[in-house]
C-alpha cells in the first residue's frame, strides 16, 4: 500500500527479504584490524550519546571519528524499521561502538502525532544514556504499535520499561508533558528541509547515498566496502 503523506512523500513499506531492498517512506574486531570490520557478537563499549550543538541531530559515537553516517528516519516509517532490524542499521551501530564513525540521527515526524511523540520520549532517552536502546527496541516493535493504533505516550512508556535504566521521573515526565517539543519541531523541519527525500535516506560525510544504491541499506557487505573507500579516499 501507498500513502501520500501531508508533505507529498510518498509512503512506501517494503519487507527485506534476501533478494528484496529496504523501501522508503519518501518526502570493530575483524582479522584485518578495520575498525569498520566489526563482527557481530564483538564485546563492544556502548557508544557516546549526545545531542549536537545544531540542537537536531542525535549522536552516536566518538565525534573525532573519521566518518560521519546520517540518517534520516521516521519512528513510524515501516521502511525504517526494516532498515533498523534487517538491514544495514545494526552494522552502523556497531561500527560508532567500535570507534569507526560517528552515526548522526535527524528524526522526522511527517507521518502523525505519534512520530512526535516517539521522537520527543528518544530525545529524553539520551539525557539517560539510553538513546540506542530504546531507538533498537521501537523499532522492534514498530509493526505491533503501529496496528493498534500508533505510538502514544503510554505505549511509549510501557516500552521504555524494557530499558534497564530507562524509566524514572525526570524520564516519564519529559514523555507525559512532551518536554522536548521544540526539538522534535526543529528536527522535523531540518529533514524538510534537507536534501532527504523521504526516510530511511542515509549520507556519508554530507553526501547522499545515491537512490540507485540501495545495497547499502541491506547488505553490510556493499556499506562496508564502500565506507572504507569513503575513508581511504580522506587520507589520499
């Protein structure tokens, strides 16, 4: 199904399957030493949360890293959540924990109330160290919420239960009172008026991912290599 969304995008879920790419809602401890070679069962530090001085962005990782991968997204955009728990995403994550890049979020909310609202209780997440957690754990349960309805302030908070340290006044009082309504505005207006064109949409050091290229949202392989060329090419 396709919706046209209040900005034109245009909505489009597709489900990752081996031979299928990540749709779109429009509008390391390898043998080679790469800290991009990340595996997935490394025993990694959690990476640095903290909302740049734009007032935003959120980041993940250490700011000195040699890339920076930004990505817009939509807490209700199916795609997104394919691309948060099939595709490439869980790779990015691990690469910022290794020390590889620095992962840069902008949360837009085009597609309703409870992208807002989801967007406002992510920002509280990382006055608590609890930003990648929480973003993982929404996304998994994406498809649940959002066929009863959507994320609201109380299934917000049922969620967050399911983050160790997660929960606790100054946390439950910014999700009830939207504390961080002014950023989940300023973010939604920094994707509209990005060169993103609709969501998951991903940029290697403030370049677009061409549209063409939609392996780097589902294999780990093709970002891989592409990233180190990225790298490569900063030091020539």
């Amino acid at each position: 199904m396709q919706v046209r969304s209040r900005r034109g995008f245009l909505v489009a879920a597709a489900a990752i399957t081996a031979s299928a790419s990540v749709g779109a809602c429009r509008r390391g401890d390898g043998a080679s030493g790469d800290p991009l070679d990340v595996s997935v069962p490394a025993d990694l530090p959690a990476a640095r949360e903290a909302v740049a001085a734009d007032g935003t962005t959120i980041v993940l990782g250490d700011p000195a890293a040699p890339l920076a991968v930004r990505l817009y997204e939509d807490l209700s955009c199916p795609a997104c959540a394919d691309f948060e728990t099939e595709g490439t995403a869980p790779y990015l994550k691990r690469a910022a924990r290794n020390g590889a890049l620095q992962l840069q979020f902008t949360l837009g909310s085009f597609l309703g109330p409870g992208s807002k609202f989801a967007a406002n209780a992510l920002r509280a997440a990382v006055d608590q160290g609890r930003f990648a957690e929480y973003h993982e754990l929404l996304y998994r349960h994406q498809a649940a919420v959002r066929k009863s309805g959507g994320f609201t302030r109380d299934r917000l908070l049922g969620l967050a239960i399911k983050v160790e340290g997660l929960r606790g006044p100054e946390f439950d009082a910014a999700v009830l009172d939207t504390k961080y309504r002014d950023f989940v505005e300023a973010a939604d207006d920094a994707m509209s008026k990005s060169p993103a064109k609709g969501t998951p949409t991903m940029a290697i050091n403030g370049t677009l991912v061409p549209s063409g290229s939609r392996a780097y949202y589902t294999d780990r392989s093709s970002l891989s290599r592409h990233l180190k060329k990225v790298a490569r090419a900063q030091v020539q």
